[in-house]
C-alpha cells in the first residue's frame, strides 16, 4: 500500500524496531493519504461544525456509496460517541438496546448508554454475533411496562471477536427488526475490515438497506480520528445534529472529518485499507494454524483470537505487543492479535517465525 | 507570526481572497507548527486512548507552566465535551451549577449540562463576568432540598463578550468559593487570547492556585482541536478518566492531542497565537473608535463587539464574514469580529479601511 | 363543608389550638369523604398498579368532567412526580420546557426536570404568568442545534403568586403553542382554588381543550395523596404507563388513588374544597386590605401575598403558621397565607384580628 | 374501627367472595390497625415533607428497632422509587449495581436505574440469590475505565424466588463489599415476611450492622404504602433529602408515612404480617408437597413456586387467582402463589382442596 504515498508525504514507513505491533488497530497514526490531504487542504477557511463544503463532499460520497440520494450523514469523531449518539437519537427513556455480552455498547463504553439513560439488555451469545432467537427472548422476557421496551437492535461488523454478517444474516435480522417495530442499528468501527475480508458478500449499499442507522468507521481504517453515522430511516433523521451538539461531538473544525472521508471513499482507499488489515491477518492465520493451535473464534477479518500456553504467551510478548483477552481455566488464554493500515508484512512473518520457534521449543 | 514556521512546513498564507474572515476563531486550519509535528511524527507507534508518551509529555509541560506538579490533566477534543465533563465529575444529581445568562454553559451547549443530569442556574450579568453578588443571590435563593444545590461556579476566560477576569476579580472569586464549599471551575476556550490581552494580570499558574478546575484551549489557538483539562482539586481527580470515556471524550488515537499541546506549551506558542490575535483585533477596535462607534462591551481581546446600524452591517457584509449577535430595537445591530491565529493584518485594514468607507459614506 | 360529612367519620374538626395554621395547604389530614371511603372500600381485593375497577371509574369521571372519551388518565401520587413524568414523556433530550422564573418545575422541585435530562428555559414575568411575548422571546434566543429546542410550554393554575388564567389567556397561549408545534401542559397542583374563584371562567373542559397534557391536584384539595395527569394529544399517550413506572410513580394500590378521585369528581367535592379554600381566603384577604396593607401580587385564590412590616410578622408568627416568601430591602417582607380544606372560619377572623391589632399597636 | 379488630391480630376478613388470592402481596387493602391509626390521626396539622413529628417519632422507632441510633431514616412511598434513590444516592455516573438477574432493579422496574444513569451489571444465579463468586466475577470482567466501576452490591431479601439470606450469608457478603470498597444495599420490600420465616436467624438490627443502607417494606406488609430507607454508612447520609425531592420522592403529607411505621414498629405487628404471610403459605406448600408437585426454587416464605402442568393452571385459575412466572417447555408452568397480611386460612385449604382434587383427576 506504500506505492499508493504521494510524493510529498512523509514516509509512512515505521522506525525499524524490534517490537511487532498486534495490539490494536488504533495504535498507529493516519494513512499518509489522509494525513496529505489534511495538511494540503490547512489553509482554506471553512464554516465550522461540519456546515462546511469538504463535509457536504464527503456526505454525497457516502450517500453515493451507499445508494442512498436521501441518507442522512453526520461525521462524529469517535466510536463511543457515535454509539451514544445514536442511542440517545432512537430511543426513549423506557426504551432499551438488546446487544449480546459482547456487544461494544455492552461492556466497553463505561455505560455510556446507560448514562443516556438507557438499559442494554443483553443476551448471550457464543460468538458475538447477534440471532433473532436471542431478540426472541429479549422480548418474550419485556412485556410490560414493569420491564424495559426493547427498541433497537445493535450489531456490529466485524463483532467484537472478529466474526462477520453474511448478506442473509443481516437480511434475516433486518426483516425480523422491521416486523417487530425495532431499529437496527449497525456499529461499522471495523467495516473496512469486514467489507473487504473474504467472507464477506455485503456491499455498503446492502447494509444501508437493510439497517435503519450504521456507521463507517474511519479511525480504525486509517484515520486519524471519525466515524461517520448514516440515518436512513426518515424518523430517525430530525434534530441529529441537536442530539450531536448535546452530546458533546459537534467537532468545531468539522472539515477535518470531512476531508477525511474524502480521501478513504474516493478512490477506494476505505475498501483498500481492509483489505490490507485483512491480508496481513491471514499470514498470522496461517502461522497459528500451522502450529496445529486453535482459536477461540473463527475470523476471516484484522482480529485473530489463538488460544495460547501461558508460557508461550509470555514468551512472544517479549518481542510483540497484543492483548490477553481471558486467561482460561487450563492454562491458556484467548489472546488478540490486531493488524492495522501500517502493519508491515514483514512484522507478521516475524511473529510466525517467532511462534513457531516457541510452539518447537514447548514441544521439545 | 508567520516566521515562525519551519521552512519545511506548508505556506500558512491564505490564498488571496476577497473575502475577509473574522467570522470566528476556529474557522482556519491549523497553526503550521503544529501541524508539522502531527505529520512529522506520524510514523510513531502509541498506546491508545491517552496514556501515550505524548500525552504524558503534554501532561508534564502544563504541570511545569501552571507549578502544579500533582495537576491532574486530561486532554479531550472539545468545548462542550470538557465543559460537560467537569460538571458530571464535580458534581452530585441535585447539585447545581451557576453560570451567567451568558455563559457558553447556560446556552450555547444545547442543554449538554442539563443532558448529564444538572441545573445550571442562571444569574443576569450586564458583560458576562460572573461577580460575588449573583452568586450570593443564587445562594440566598436555594435553601433547601425543595431547590437545588449550587456546588460548581463556571466562569470563562475570556468571556462570550470579550471581556476578562484580573487576577484580583479571580481571587475574590475563588475565596468565596472555597468559603462556601463550592467548586471553582474556568472555562479556558479562549485562555489564550485572556492571557495575552493587555488587561491580563494572570498567569496559567494563577489560574491554577485559584480554581479547582480549569481547562486550556487549544482549538481556538491553532490547534486542530483539543481542550487540557487540568484538575488541582484531589476530590476531583479520583475516576476522571470513567467520567471522560463515558461520555465519548477518549480519543482513540489520544497522541494527537497531547503532541498538539506540547508544541502549544513549548516555546511559548500558546501565548504568540493569543497575542497574534489580540493584536489583529486591535487594529479592527482602533479603526472601530475612529469612526466614533461604540462597543457593546469594552473588549481587549479577540473578540470585539461594535454596535452598527443595520445599513453599515449589510454593506460591510458583502466582502467579510463576521456575526449578528443581537439585532437592537433602534434600527442597530451587535456585530461580532473574531481574530483567529490566521487572521492577516492586511485583511484587518481592509476591514478597517471598509467601515471608515461605509461610515462616511452614510454621513454624506 | 363540615355539613358534607358523613355521619360515621371521625369529626374533621381539629383540636382546639392556640395557633392558626396558614402555613400550606398540605398540612392538614385528608377530607372526611374522602377518607371516609378509603375505609368503607378498605377489604376489597384489586388489581395492583392502577389497572383496577376503582382506577378505571375515577378515570372516567375524568372523562366525563374533562368532555374528554378519548383522554388517558393516569393517576400518580404528587406534584413533582408528575412534572417530571410529563416532561419526561413529552420531550426529547434536546427539547426543552419554557417556564416563568415562578414556574414549580423552574424552583421547587429540585431540578427534578434537568434530572430527567432537560433544560427549563427560564423566561421573567412579573407576576408568574406566562405571555406570548415571553414565549416569543425564548424562541428567539433558541435558534440553532447549539441551543436547546424549547418544546413545552409550562403553566401552572393557580400559579406561584396566587394569580390565575382567565380563558382567553389560555386560548391565545394554546393557539400560540399549536402554531408552533410546541406542547402546553398544565400543572393543576392548585386547580381547585383557581377553577372555584370568582376570577374564574375556565372549565376542566375548556382546560381539556385548550393543553395537550394537564393534571388535577388532590393533595391540596383535601386528598391524602394524587395527581390525576390528563393526556389529550394522541402524540403523547403511548408508553406513559412505562414512563411513570421508569420514574417510581406506579402505586402498588394504585386503587387508593381511584378512591379519592371518584370522592373528589362525584358530586362536586373537589369545587368545594376549592371554594372553600378561597373564601376562607377572601376573609384574610379584606382584613388585610382593611389594615391597608397592599399584596406583592392579586390573588383572588387560596393563597395570599400581603407585605408586611418584619416587626409586624415577628408578632404574627407568635401565633400562626405562615410563609416568608422574600424579605424585601426596606424592612418588610412578603408574606404567604394559604388556606386548606381544613382551614376554619374562625382561624381567619382570629388572624385579622391579630392583624389590625398589630397594625394599630405600631401606628400609636 | 378499633372494636372490630381482635386482640392479636385486627381482623382482616375479606368479603366472602368465590375466587381465592394469591397474586399478590399487595392486592389488599390495609391492615386495620394500621388505617385505623391514619384515621384517628387525620385532625392533627403537621409540617410537610416528612418533617413532622410522626415521621420523626417513626424514625426513632426505625432505630431502636436496628440498633443504630445514629441511623438516617426516609420514608419513600414505593419499591421502584426507594431503590432508584438509593443508587442515585449512592453512586456516581460511571458506578454500577451488581444484581442478579432477577433482582428487581434488573427487570422489574422499567430500567429505572438506568434511567438515574447507571448500569446494572447482571451476574447468573440459579436461586435469585447473590454469592461471592459472581461478584468476584463482576469485578474481574470490569477492570478499566472503558468498562463501568461496580460499586453498590444489590440483594433483596426474600428474594423474587421467595428464598432467603441466613446471616452467615449476608456476613460474608457484607464484609467482601467493605474490603472491596463497595456499598452493600437490601432491598426490603418483602423483609417482614423474610424476617418471619422458620429458616431466618437476622433481626433488623443484623441487616442494619451488615449493610451500609437498607429499606424496610410496609406496603407488602400490611400498610397502604411506604418504605423507611434507613441509611447506616455516613459517606451516603448527606443530602439524601435532595435526592428524594429530586425524584419525585417527597410525599406531601409525609405523616401519613410516619404514621403507618409506628403502628408497624410498635407492638410487633410488623413481625407479625409476616409471620401471618409465611404461615399461610406455608399451607399451601404441604398441599402441594402432599401432592408429590415440585418447587422451582425452595421457598419458606410468603411466596411458593410450584411447577404445575399447564391442564392444572388452567384449571385452578377457574377459582384462584395467582401468577405464571414461566412456560416451561415440557408442558408445565412455573406458578406463584402469594400470601399476604389478609389471606385467609380457609382459602388457602380451598386452594389444596382443590389441588388435590384435579391432581386425583389428571392420575385417574
């Protein structure tokens, strides 16, 4: 992807160094495409909070992508944010999210929804992805106004443990939603891995059809910082930008978040940068499977969850930075390894080897 | 200013323009030095949400500039994300803040204070400035738990009208507080511009021996965006960052925030972009009293606020971009000119040359 | 009223007392009727949660009295409760209530309103009635998403003062209200006083017509406990049972509010105890008009605002029960006299009395 | 009234009537002794907002009774409301309640605490009761601040499965909570039936000593509402009455409360409610013992959950009135049986009559 660098720019290249970098897909700075344009386009004087001309370009990609002339686009900065927002926009006092245990809006925003004022009901799921027996008994468990009203439905793509929606899946989901009067919300921070990963058969127009609300997200594809809230559905789309200011994530320099998704959805860098994540992905893949080691989930897309020796774990995190998910019962823990738009394929072959070395010498 | 500006940066110079821009202070880019060191150190790899090295570095420069080496300091992207954020951390549901009818908190956050569960108790000011006696007033005024508890005094400086606190205002202002258990909280969006005015008696260490609570801007003075905030109060500190990831305050890749606070902070920028603005400023006040208008407030900041009849308003608009704040019943309006650290002395003079146009054109 | 008393109850006469109790209308027990059939209806089994035969009777009397067959009535046990539940089911986040600085919701009630998240934009009024031009004015100061969205206006009948609405006043603020897509809400704490003073010319019809949302106060209209919040607009009846559930307002033997409601409606009581209130009111009120005292605003209902010297209430208070609403500058203080169903005729006269004796004493 | 009542026990006979009652504990009115005290007070004036004598003598009794003199007392007039205050009372933003998943601030009140802003992290148990291993568990999963800080241990004692704490239980629990820095919290809703029950061996005064706030029910224990929050732990004792008013929590005429608490309090009759509940539930679970039918959770208090196959539900609802917790898959019925302080021994032998004769049916 380094061909793709204009002339001008920094070197995207990383320092040599000795540590491999697994630990997340936010751990390195902008895409030097993104980061040419930002610094191309500093001088020109804007409207603020996102009225300004590069927002309304970057909306019209979007809508573009997405085939849909009357979405709604809104560019909020981070994930947690989004999330919150769009919570707050849908739902009622009395009216709750369902999401499985390992739903983002379950566990990793510090009750951000419940703060809104809002229960997520969650239900259990073995691999993070969301099925419509678990809505089922959401909503055979709230049937009056002693519980919660289940309204919107979160999922995202990729989910939590790197697993993925087909196009059925989704349309299952979303014919369920519809019948039952729920908004289906789709949290898309790692849509770019998803859409370009080899399982996948879901367009962006796809999932714009079948959702009422969703989100690109940029900082895990390549961005500095932004993730950009799609509304289809035409009750969700007055006050958004209330519900946003409210909240705290009405960005004053807005451009910077449209210039951003300029350059990810023209030219398909967006789909480019997943696909990068992705590939460099499969050579950890394979390496691990090489090594006869099991994961905890299946995952075709930028997270990979072996289920490792403690002491192997210890060992490879002398020289890799990754994070130990569980630490399991027998010995082992699920750990995640996580490419990013800079993982160097170098750095992947090194933690194979690197593996390999370990998983002879345990057995030795 | 612009000598300042490595010659490897990107020209700051606007491209000419008819226009001239005193619309607002975050409608530029970003200062060029500061920039440059986001591009220069892109390549670098960080740990995420804030507890980078260039958050710990920025972290250290404000504790050494306020002499507060206990400071807490927190950096989060916006105004209204900050402003929110100290009030869900300082405070209790049923205790209150008190803010002027002014102040950015009581009407210009779209309710975020009261979205997180809070009054803001509202007290008249003629110029924005918070005073002793509109706090007792609140005081007298809330006795019981049939009212609510005012804990948290909000001031900002600047204020939304230009003008500012001295450094003896402030400490009457913060012994009041102290002696009645209040917290003492500074909105510092405009800092910047307050410390560099020729009004100013305080320093950043001032700010911080006076207030429990302040924050410094960095979006109104070149940064991208990025707020500090910086806590001396230890009651404070306790849990700051739950409060500050639950409301979607923690930026993902956090390292962008602290590098656009250690240029600020180094070499005193901070303070060359607050005076770069006053001085723009200046020019426009002196043109101002020249042609014998008045000011709605007495300002020597970067804002300035001349009343002009509405004809003046309508022709001026036509080559510069600037606010109606109020239009008055005598056929008048409140004009707001706004200095950024991209605002051009020429394009100052050509404002300047303009109204004196404008004026003499309506006395003949 | 003693006469409207049947024979079984206990004598609704209180003990002889030195003192005279003008101190609130919710200090005394509850209307003999009224608790009379609390007792008769005491073994009877029922539904809980409001869903019972008494609930649903007392919901019809509504309907009837209101000429309202499509109205939803909810009953709930006080007054702040009930506001709070009402802003809660009407508005979204962003959306604020407007309410003269006066208003319940903007003092009394411990930022019970911003707890649920919303703003209540305070507008000034001499007297505690709400103007078009007020509402006027907060639409203007409430322009864009970065200001609150004012949505619902708040009145309350009688008001804080005493005052009250005539029906033309209503109607120019319900035409205003619709005009503006705005909500008009009623809190009728005191509706008993103010639909039985002489100043009246206001049905629970044309209040019924006029709002979207109402309530009719029991507590101070000689019930224990209950509001019985009236819903005409369509818009607003879903879900209000999850709302008050949400908000702690579900009695579990919610037929117990059924009871004093249908005492209340049946046969007129609830008018009754308004007038009386009121007359007994109108006795202190020409004594003190007799004294030539003057009122800090006119009231022709139960509660009473005289301004007296502070040596002169110093020698009241030895012997009655009476607010201190403000002391004033000049050495007197506005004082509260409010009268309940249980306030006796003679407990009046014992206060004029008192009264002119005072006022001849610190003449000579 | 008072001569109607025998000497143990005021008589609670029902109307006869043809259906038997077991819904609920709250589906009858008021224990005579206690609405006969309401009446005989009903002349007396009082200060509002539980500030009078009645509410103050109550609260004494409150702490003799557990044995904390320096004790705060607050008297709520409902479940759902006590619990939300005491979280919002107890807790910051970003604090959370461990319950299990079916403690009653889980699911049976509408999200009310999620509503105040909190989450309410669900641990499994089979039996409703809450053990050290799931808090532990709670605490392993939340470990940073993207996840939310449990801070307040919720338990109900009964619990909603009718089972009970012994004291060793709630020592353990209580003395994990202070090591761990979190509050712990009971729900007493039903504690006069628990407190009553043969498996018991608390007093009040052991709950006081072991938890830093809980409440003590009267509305499932004979009265015709009311909870006494009793409030141990200094840190939690300031401003409560703020947190009251705020939500909707401040009855009125509060001596309506203190009223009922010292009839309950005075005299045992509290302890005797729940010994009346246990015993008569306990009729009903030899029947259906001698029916050889099984328990879904064992229960020695005032609620009994049979499994029963669904031809028997159906048929014993013809003349009882009772609950279906569950539909089973295997064609049976999860059913709850409630007593309260009126259920008469001679229903509960109807309803084990009856038993009897469709179980010989379904055999034959």
């Amino acid at each position: 992807m380094a061909t793709t660098t204009p002339p001008s720019m920094t070197s995207p290249t990383p320092p040599p160094s000795v540590r491999g970098n697994f630990a997340s897909d936010y751990s390195s700075g902008v895409h030097p495409a993104i980061l040419d344009a930002m610094v191309r386009e500093n001088t020109a004087r804007h409207v603020g909070y996102g009225l300004d001309t590069r927002c309304e370009n970057a909306a019209q990609l979007v809508r573009q992508a997405t085939q849909q002339p009357n979405a709604d686009v809104h560019f909020l900065v981070g994930g947690t944010q989004t999330n919150l927002v769009a919570c707050a926009l849908a739902l009622r006092p009395w009216e709750a999210v369902i999401a499985t245990q390992l739903g983002h809006v379950s566990t990793f925003e510090c009750g951000a929804i419940e703060a809104t004022g809002h229960k997520v009901f969650v239900v259990q799921s073995p691999d993070g992805k969301m099925r419509i027996p678990y809505i089922e008994r959401a909503l055979r468990e709230n049937v009056s106004e002693h519980m919660v009203l289940p309204r919107l439905v979160y999922v995202s793509n990729t989910t939590e443990t790197g697993t993925q929606y087909t196009k059925s899946e989704l349309e299952e989901l979303s014919a369920f939603c519809r019948a039952h009067g729920m908004y289906f919300f789709l949290d898309g921070a790692r849509l770019a891995s998803a859409l370009s990963s080899p399982l996948n058969d879901l367009s962006l127009a796809d999932i714009a059809a079948l959702t009422d609300m969703f989100y690109i997200g940029a900082t895990k594809a390549g961005g500095m910082f932004g993730e950009a809230l799609v509304i289809m559905n035409d009750a969700l789309k007055p006050n958004a930008r209330y519900c946003i200011k409210q909240r705290g994530g009405l960005l004053a320099k807005g451009w910077m978040l449209g210039i951003q998704f300029e350059v990810l959805l023209r030219d398909n860098l967006f789909f480019e940068i997943g696909a990068h994540e992705n590939k460099m992905a499969s050579i950890l893949k394979a390496g691990v499977e090489e090594c006869g080691i099991t994961f905890a989930w299946p995952s075709a897309s930028n997270q990979q969850f072996p289920i490792l020796p403690n002491a192997m774990v210890t060992e490879l995190a002398k020289d890799f930075d990754f994070s130990i998910i569980e630490a399991l019962d027998d010995g082992t823990s699920i750990v995640r390894l996580c490419t990013s738009w800079a993982t160097q394929e170098d750095e992947c072959h090194r933690f194979v080897a690197a593996l390999k070395r370990v998983v002879s010498s345990a057995v030795a």
